[in-house]
C-alpha cells in the first residue's frame, strides 16, 4: 500500500490537528511535568490539598525549592490555591490534570515493572 492510497488527504489531516495555542499550553503543561520534583508533587496534590509545610515533609525538600516549584505550577495552570486563613492551600487544577499525572505514572510503572499495556 501507498501512502497516496489512504483516503484521507493532508488537508483532512490538518484540519483534526490542534490549534497552535492548545499545542502551546500542552507543551509548557507537558514540561512542567518533566522535573522529578514537580511530577512528585503533582501526585500529590493529584490526591488533594495541602499546604506548603505538608508538602516539604512529604518530598524531604527545602521549603524554597518547594515554593517555586508550586509557584511555577500555578503559573502553567496544573495548580490551583486558596487561602485558608494565613496559610496557602494546593491543589491539582481539575480532572483533566489529576488524570494526566496519573496516567503517565502508571504508563511510566508498565515501562518499569514490564507489565503489559492495556487500553
């Protein structure tokens, strides 16, 4: 078979492709998940709330570092807070970011382990 045989043409193609600010938005959402740090913190805050001082016993991470890392979060939109009273409370942003954090962690666990992939 030939590439000129499928039926779909490259104007078809292009059409189902994402618009350049979806792409945009992935791929600085995408690159924020690439820091270990970040990744471990967005499981977290995948499974709810915390504030700072529970997050930088949990990663064993100097309060700073955390600090910017979450701000960083905030700023790609995979982070949300609010105020409960003096202190900042995290959370992941959505159901869309929980499930991203969590499916690359398990796909990342069939890679590791050798178990097989599933749909």
């Amino acid at each position: 078979m030939y590439a000129r045989d499928n039926v779909a043409g490259a104007s078809d193609l292009q059409q189902r492709l994402p618009g350049g600010p979806e792409v945009a938005a992935a791929t600085d959402m995408l690159r924020m998940l690439a820091d270990p740090t970040r990744l471990r913190l967005m499981w977290l805050l995948s499974e709810g709330e915390y504030d700072v001082t529970a997050l930088v016993t949990a990663l064993g991470t100097a309060r700073p570092a955390v600090s910017q890392h979450l701000g960083k979060l905030r700023l790609a939109g995979l982070v949300s807070v609010r105020r409960d009273g003096r202190r900042a409370v995290y959370q992941a942003r959505g159901g869309h970011v929980r499930r991203l954090v969590t499916e690359v962690l398990h796909a990342a666990s069939h890679r590791v382990t050798g178990t097989p992939v599933h749909d």
